[in-house]
C-alpha cells in the first residue's frame, strides 16, 4: 500500500485505481465482521481459561494487535488513494498532447482494416459461387456443411466490422473531416457481409431443402424395408430358440426317438438360414450414415442371437442323442440290478454249505472292508481300555507308604513320570480314535428296530410310483422292521417304502461315542489318581528331609560347609512352596507343610545365630556397634540411590547399559548387607531387656532397609521402561527414516500402464507394511507416558522433569513424520489408483485413434494424383475422400474426449510429481543434503509421465489438423477439376448446337 513506485501508463493507473475501489467496496468489509468474530472467541476463551496458565496467545493475534493492524491498513488504503488520484491528474495532462497521434492512428487502423475485410469479403464471395455451381448435384448434407462454414466465417467478420464502426464514432466525436467517407465505406462492408447470409439462407439452402426432401423419401421408404427384413430375421430366430428352450425330454424311448429326427430337420433349417443373416450383413452399404448406427445395433443382435441359436440347436442335438443313449443304457442296467436283486433276496443264508463263499467275500469287499475297520476300531479301544485299568489298579495299590527313603521316593517319582508320559500318548490315540468314530456308520442299527425316526443318507438316486430321492439326499426312517424294504419319508413329506440297500445310517455310531467318552472319563479319573499319589511322595520326602534338619544339633550343623547348609535350605524352601502352590491353602496337609517349614527355618537360623554367637559377648554392646556401622552403610546407599533418581534420564541406549550395570552392581552390594541386617536382626532379638532407644533404631533399621529396596525395585521399573522408550526410538527412527528414503525413492509418474501399476503395486505392499508397524508407535508412545509415571515416582517432591519432556518432544516428532508418511502413501495410493483409471481410458482411445488415423493417412497417400484421373474417376475420388472427412468429423468428439483424459492424467501427474519433490525436500531438510545419498531412486526416465502425454495429444492434435486440412485442399482441386471438365462439356455442347 505504502509503495510509490507507479506505471506511467494511463490505462494502468485506471486499473490500480479500480483494484483499489474494489478491495475497499468487496474485501474490506467481510475482513471487518471476521475481525469481529475472532474478538468475540478470545474473549470466551479468556473467559474460559480464567485462573489457568493453558491460554498462550501471541500479542499480534490479540484484539489490540489486531486493530493496531487494521488502523495501519486504513492508513495505507487513504495513502494509496491520494498518490494514485494525483498520478492520475499528471497523466491527463499528457494524454491531451496526444490526442491528435491518436486520430491519426485510428485513421490508419481503418484504412487496413477496410482492406482487409473487402479481401475477406471477395474470398467469400468465390466460395459462394463455387457452391452454388455444385449445388444441384453434390451431396447435400456435403453443401450443408459448406455453407455452415461460409455462415461462421460471415458472423466471424462482424466483430471486426463493428471495431470499424467504433473507429468511426470516434472520428465523428472529433468532427474528422473523413468521417462520412470512412462511414460509407463501413457501411458498404456490413451491406454486403448481410446480402451474402441471405444469399446463403435463402438461396442455396432453399434449392437444396427440395432436393434433399425427394432423396429422403426413397432413402426412407429403402431404408425401412431393410429393417423390417432385419427384424424378421430376429423374430425367426427368437422363435427358433424359445422352441428350443422349451423342448421337453420324454422319458419314453420311442417318443425321444421321434423327437430326435424332428430336430435333426430343425438344425438344418437353422444352418441354411445363414445364407439370409449373410444378406442382411451385404445390405448394410445400402444403408445411410444417419440410420447406420441403429442398423448396426440391430445387425450385431441378430448375429450374436444367431450364434446363439447355432449352439443351441447343436446342443440339442447332442443331448438328444447322449439322452437315448443312456436311456437304452440304462434299461439294460435295470434288467441287471433286478436280477441281482431276485438273487440276494432269496439267497439262503442259514445252510451255508450251499453258499459260494469265495464269491461272496468278493462281492462284499467293500462291506467286509468297513466291518474290518469296525472290528480294528474295537479293539485299539479294549487295548486302551484293559491298559487304564490295569495301571489304575496299580496306582491304586502301590505308593502309599508314608516312610521310605529320599532314594526310594526318587526311584517312584522316576516310575510316575514314566507313567504320566504314557497316559498323554494313550490320550493322544484316544483323541485320534474320537476323529475316526466320527467317519464309522452305526451297521448294527440297521439290523435292530428303531425306536424313534432317525435321519439317514441316499446311497445313489432312486425313483419309484410315488417318490424320487437323489444321491446325497437326508430323507427319515420311519420303520426298518423289514430289512429289506424301509419306509422313508422324503425331502418333499411323502412316505413311502423303498428298498434298505439306497440308504446309509450316517456316522457316528451312538455305541462308540459313549464308550469312548467313558474311556476319556476313566483316563481322567486315572490321572487325577496319578496327580494325587504324586503330590503324596513328593509331600512325604519333603516332610522326611525337614524331620532330618530339626533333628541337627550345632555339631551337625557345623560339620557341613556353609555353602552346602544354604543350598540345602534353599532347594527345600523351594520345593516346599512350589508344593504349596499346587496345593489347596486350606487344605490340612498343606497348613501342616507350612508349620514343618516355619519350625525347619527357625530351627536352622537358630543352629546359624549360634555358630555366630561369642562365648562371653555383650550382646548389647555388640548391637549398638553393628547397627552404627551399619545404618551408616544404610544412610549411605540411600543417599545414592537418591542421588541416581534425581539424574536425568539418559539419551542412547549405551549411556543406559552403563547405568544397568551401575544399579546392578548397587543392588548387590546391597545384597551383601542382608547378612549383616539379619544377624542384627538377631541380636536385638536375644537381648533380654532392650532400651527405648535401642527399640526406636531398630525399627529405624527395618524401615530404612524397606524403603531402600522399594525405592530400587521403582528404580529398577523406570530403567525397564527407559530401555523400551530408547529402543522404541532407535527403531522408529529407523523405520521412518527407511520409509521416507523409500518415498522419496519413487520416480515421477509414469505413462505405461504396466508402469503404473507397478508403483500401485509398491504402494499397496508399502500401505501394509504401515498396518503392521502401527503398533510400534502406539507402543512407544504408551510407554513414552508411562516413563513420566515412573519418573514422578521415583524423584520426590520434584514437579518437572525436563529430561522426559525431551523425551517426549522427540517421540511426538517421530510421531509427526509417521503420521506425514501415512499420509503421502494413502494419498500416492489414491491419485495412482485414480490416475491408472484415468490412463486406461485414454490409452484405450488414443490407441485406436492412433490406428484409424494412420488407416486415413495411408488411404489417402495411396490415392492417384489428380491430374492423371478421368472424369467418372476424379467424381469417385472426390467422394472417398468426402467420405472419409465425414468420418473424420466424427471422431472430432473421440478426439475432444481424448484431450479431455489426456488433460485429466496430466493434471493428476502434475500434481503427483509435485507433491513428491515437495515431500522430498521436506526430508531433505530434516536428515540434510546427505540423505539424497541414500535415495534408491532408478535411473530418472527422460520424460515422466505428464511430458509423453503432452507430447502424444499435441502430436495427435497436429496430425487430425493436418489431415483435415489435407483432404480439405485435395477436395478443392478435385472440385476445380471437375468444374472445369464441365466448363469444357458445356462449351462443346454450345459449340454443337450453333
């Protein structure tokens, strides 16, 4: 606003002054109620955040600063207007010095202009007449299309002759001694531009209105005994099909025989009709350009339905035939299985020395095999079942002494174990046997009467008087008294009786099933026994070894080492309450391992405190000195371990090992002092009559060596969850480092289809990966928030913790580039899948364009120059080549589409190239000029994507150009050939008559 550098350009300062008025009429005022607006949300939020620390605004967003701003703009806009008003007097002060320059120069815009027009005007003119000469024997809707062109080339001239007029009111206003002069002359230009749009409306278009009502006529009345040709043919073949469709398949043999021969003169019908779908194809030229499209949609039905129809009738055939041929088939297999049937119904079973016994076990292999599975089945079960109850009973029957040796129960701990390892095999095989039950068909049910309906399955498909069942089929059993015949009722409700061999009880077989479930209740009965007399041996050894400890003396005590006397106790201590942890804390005999366990350790420290113990030691004495020496050790630990709390955290993973180590080192060396606090322990508790002050250290004792343990075990925590964040880091940082070199890796977008399906492709499996990492970031910052919570409690009376807020801000950094990487992908996945859709269309098209373009292109090289072709000939060439501009016309609107994806696909690789040079330098200035280093990039491609496009659509542009403007001059000097061929016809016929 406050810039005083101006154009010296009148036009320009105008302009200025008109940009001006418009920001202060329409900008102004709607930045005014915004203004207002944000006053009145400050003061809520004010409001709001009253009594906290939470509302940090900068000054220049506040009110004041936002009206201190606004003031400053009212000034700049008054100090605006003043400079731009007085630049604008000096500057009508020049432009009257040049007020006669310019009349000058209008003088000589119309001079040219006049000129120019009048040349357009002639041109026009010889078009005109060139029409005119064809109009009666050229194609009409060719003469149409010419005098469509002469129409918008006259309404293009209107504009400059209304410039012309303009140039002509002005000299009027300056009383210009040429005024009429120019004004005639411009008039003259708009008369005849009008005389020749009436010439070209009501003349030329008049004549050919008549001539093309006569044309349409016969072309109509042509044209529709085309079509009603062709809709016969679809109706003859519609009827055809629907009959075929409809065929109905006999069950009689004689009947499908007839059915047959009648089809057979059917097809060769429907084969001669080709001769007429082939007519109706060679017909097709007949037809005009308007009523092509329609013809052709009618023309492909009646190919694809006669096609259809061919295939149809050649499968009818084919069923027909296959159909008598099972039928015959099938009749002699009927005559089969009755004769099979006869004989197993009346076969004798009860002499079987009249039975052909090696033919019969042949015949029932199948049958035999499954009974053989059966009978291998029971007996895995009996084994299984004889194996449990052996070994039960001798569970039952041995380990139950209470006294015997620590070797003796070791050898029946080894024996149980051997034989747990052999229940969990038989378990195994049970479940095994369980899954085969389920394939075995209860046999013995379909020789016993059933008590209640039960579903069985369709063996094969069967059809009688008043039921049909298909293989597969679950149809009811109503009665199986007769073995032979079975009432069934059907999938539709209809009862009826139907021979027992169709049908198969399905599996599994009741029987089996409940004698496995009780094997699998016997072997669970078996195991709880086993757990039970395990539990006992182990009880009675552990109670056998805390009998032999009570019964040491100090003697006994001393003569073992003191790192054996603490194993001993310790693997005791263990084996005792892992004992108990199986146990029930009710339950009697684990209330009486407790008490042997509390009189085996009092015993032992006991038999401790006395191999400590002094022969004439001042037990008093002696306490106060240890546990001075000893809380000064306290004090001392304490005092680091606060110390170690109240540093900061560390940054890298190595600076936290050494910490590890450090604490674990301190932990012990605390360790080591749990002697010396039990052997204080245990002389303040053999002093008789301790003193008050002697009391208050011990319970100092016992709270300070509390509060230290539970500090470090906070301590130990916090270096726990450190260790995830600092790794959490390290490996986010990794992961989102290698995404972003992997993203700005990518090239610019390509043009190739399989191109762009291959970055689709890395987008998707990178877009996955994202989904299977996102747990790591939800994961760091969890353990990022509960870092402070270990923090605070570990550092007291201590309200901020600026090493975690570092922390912190660099997690929430890292989650930022996350979210920006998730971002790029899911929006590089959309414009890739919107682009390839977009590329497909236009490949498609450009394609075939590209082809038809180079059919036109080789059509019209090929044709012969005209200077060589006979009259008849040159009429021929003048109409190809018209016929192929009407094509070329009509693939105005594909290459318009063309254009239009074309344009779309560049706008989208565009925006896609941008984004990522922008997101690369973005990455560029996180990681520094040396990341470029480690970008995976390809070789760059010579031109992306959007380039090659552009260059196809302006190469395809110029090439449909071009061809049009080819075919266009070449019709013109056919015309003037055949113009002049005329002139000379008509001068010999003149010459003929005088």
């Amino acid at each position: 606003m406050y810039e005083k550098e101006l154009p010296t350009n009148f036009e320009e300062l105008e302009k200025l002054m008109k940009q001006l008025n418009k920001f202060q009429d329409e900008d102004l005022p709607p930045m005014a109620s915004e203004k207002d607006r944000l006053k009145a949300i400050y003061e809520e939020l004010v409001h709001a955040f009253k009594g906290t620390n939470f509302l940090h605004v900068p000054f220049e967003l506040q009110p004041k600063g936002l009206e201190d701003a606004w003031e400053e703009l009212l000034k700049a806009m008054e100090f605006r207007n003043e400079i731009l008003h007085e630049q604008l007097g000096i500057q009508d002060d020049l432009e009257s010095s040049k007020f006669q320059g310019n009349l000058d120069d209008i003088i000589s815009r119309l001079t040219r202009g006049i000129g120019i027009v009048n040349e357009k005007l002639d041109l026009i003119l010889r078009r005109i007449e060139e029409v005119e000469a064809k109009a009666d024997t050229a194609d009409p809707a060719e003469i149409r299309r010419a005098v469509q062109e002469l129409v918008d080339d006259l309404e293009a001239i209107e504009a400059p002759i209304n410039d012309l007029f303009d140039d002509v009111d002005i000299l009027k206003s300056h009383n210009h001694p040429k005024t009429d002069e120019f004004y005639r002359q411009v008039y003259g230009l708009h008369q005849r531009r009008t005389a020749y749009l009436d010439r070209l409306n009501n003349q030329i278009l008049t004549r050919i209105g008549i001539r093309t009502d006569t044309m349409s006529r016969r072309s109509e009345e042509r044209t529709k005994s085309l079509f009603h040709n062709l809709e016969e043919a679809i109706r003859w073949v519609r009827e055809k099909a629907e009959k075929l469709d409809n065929m109905v398949f006999h069950e009689d043999l004689e009947t499908l025989e007839e059915l047959f021969e009648q089809h057979k003169i059917d097809n060769r019908d429907i084969q001669d009709f080709d001769q007429t779908v082939k007519e109706c194809i060679a017909r097709q030229a007949e037809i005009s350009a308007e009523e092509s499209h329609e013809y052709c949609e009618l023309l492909a039905v009646l190919e694809s339905e006669y096609q259809q129809l061919r295939d149809l009738s050649a499968g009818r055939m084919l069923d027909l035939d296959s159909l008598i041929a099972f039928i015959r088939a099938a009749q002699l297999e009927l005559i089969w299985i009755h004769e099979r049937e006869d004989i197993e119904v009346t076969r004798n079973w009860s002499n079987i020395e009249r039975l052909d016994l090696p033919m019969l076990q042949n015949y029932f292999k199948q049958l035999l095999h499954e009974m053989n599975y059966v009978k291998n089945f029971q007996e895995e079960v009996a084994v299984i079942e004889e194996w449990i109850k052996s070994q039960t009973e001798h569970l039952e029957n041995n380990y139950n002494q209470t006294n015997f040796s620590v070797e003796e129960g070791e050898r029946w701990l080894r024996e149980l174990n051997e034989i747990r390892e052999v229940i969990q095999r038989y378990h195994t095989l049970l479940m095994t046997l369980a899954e085969r039950s389920a394939q075995i068909s209860p046999l013995w049910q379909r020789g016993e009467r059933i008590r209640q309906p039960i579903p069985v399955t369709a063996w094969c498909d069967y059809k009688g008087k008043d039921i049909e069942i298909r293989a597969g089929d679950e149809v009811t059993l109503i009665d199986n008294s007769d073995l032979i015949n079975w009432v069934v009722r059907g999938v539709d409700g209809v009862q009826s009786t139907v021979p027992s061999v169709v049908f198969r009880i399905p599996p599994p077989d009741p029987q089996l099933t409940n004698h496995l479930a009780r094997l699998a209740a016997q072997l669970d009965k078996m195991r709880k026994l086993w757990d039970r007399k395990h539990r006992m041996i182990r009880f009675n050894m552990m109670i056998s070894t805390m009998k032999s400890i009570q019964g040491w003396d100090l003697d006994t005590f001393l003569s073992y080492p003191p790192e054996q006397r603490d194993e001993i106790i310790k693997a005791l201590n263990d084996d005792v309450n892992k004992l108990l942890a199986e146990m029930d804390p009710n339950d009697p005999l684990a209330l009486r391992l407790k008490e042997e366990l509390r009189r085996t350790n009092d015993h032992f420290l006991d038999l401790l405190n006395q191999s400590l113990r002094g022969p004439e030691s001042d037990l008093s004495s002696q306490f106060d000195e240890r546990l001075a020496d000893l809380l000064k050790k306290l004090e001392e630990a304490w005092k680091k371990l606060n110390e170690r709390t109240a540093e900061g955290v560390p940054k890298t993973v190595e600076d936290l090992e050494r910490l590890v180590n450090d604490h674990r080192a301190f932990e012990e060396a605390l360790q080591n002092l749990d002697s010396e606090v039990s052997n204080v322990k245990e002389l303040f508790r053999q002093i008789p009559n301790p003193t008050p002050q002697q009391r208050a250290n011990h319970d100092y004792l016992n709270s300070r060596w509390e509060d230290i343990w539970d500090l470090s075990r906070m301590y130990v925590e916090r270096l726990k969850i450190l260790q995830q964040v600092l790794q959490g880091i390290d490996e986010v940082t990794d992961i989102v480092r290698r995404h972003e070199i992997t993203l700005s890796s990518f090239d610019d977008m390509p043009s190739a289809l399989d191109s762009l399906r291959g970055v689709h492709a890395q987008l998707l499996e990178l877009n996955m990966v994202l989904q299977q990492q996102e747990h790591i970031i939800h994961q760091l910052n969890k353990n990022t928030a509960q870092l402070r919570q270990h923090v605070a409690r570990t550092r007291f009376n201590v309200a901020s913790h600026p090493d975690v807020d570092r922390l912190e801000e660099q997690v929430q950094q890292l989650t930022v580039r996350w979210d920006n990487v998730c971002s790029q992908v899911s929006d590089r996945l959309k414009v890739a899948e919107e682009s390839q859709q977009t590329q497909m269309v236009y490949r498609s098209q450009y394609d075939e364009e590209i082809q038809w373009l180079d059919r036109v292109e080789n059509t019209i090289n090929k044709l012969r120059k005209p200077e060589s072709l006979s009259p008849d000939e040159l009429q021929q060439q003048l109409e190809q080549l018209m016929a192929e501009y009407r094509q070329l016309q009509e693939h105005t609107a594909t290459i318009e589409n063309i254009n239009k994806e074309g344009g779309k696909f560049i706008r989208e690789a565009k925006n896609y190239d941008n984004s990522l040079n922008t997101f690369r330098e973005h990455i560029t200035s996180i990681h520094g000029p040396g990341i470029r280093n480690d970008f995976r990039r390809t070789q760059p491609q010579p031109k992306n994507g959007a380039q090659i496009v552009t260059e196809e659509l302006e190469a395809l542009n110029r090439r449909f150009a071009e061809l049009s403007s080819v075919i266009l001059e070449r019709r013109n000097q056919l015309n003037i050939l055949i113009q002049n061929w005329k002139r000379k016809q008509q001068k010999k016929k003149n010459l003929h008559v005088v």
